[in-house]
C-alpha cells in the first residue's frame, strides 16, 4: 500500500516557515502540529531559505 500526496498551499507552508523561524520549536514540533512529516518539512524550509537567502 502506498501513501497518497495531499498537496499543501503555499500560504499553509509559509505559515510553517514563520513557525519555525520566529519560534524556538523544532521543525519535528511543528511537523508533529501540522501533521506533516519532519523531512518533508525541513526540505520546504531548506527550499524556503535557498530562495529568500535566509
């Protein structure tokens, strides 16, 4: 059995974004929160942090 994909808005991500920066949560407490997978999370952030040279 395979697991299926729900795609995530970009307004839901950068709502994770803001999350993990401005906070002292981990990214695994947030993905944890949102339901979302730890390494899902932190590969939107590292792509965040690429993009907008945080």
């Amino acid at each position: 059995m395979t697991a299926s994909r729900t795609r995530v808005s970009q307004k839901f991500k950068d709502e994770f974004y803001q999350e993990v920066i401005t906070t002292s949560k981990t990214i695994k407490d947030v993905a944890v929160a949102y339901g979302v997978g730890p390494d899902t999370l932190r590969n939107w952030l590292n792509r965040y942090r690429e993009s907008h040279w945080v």
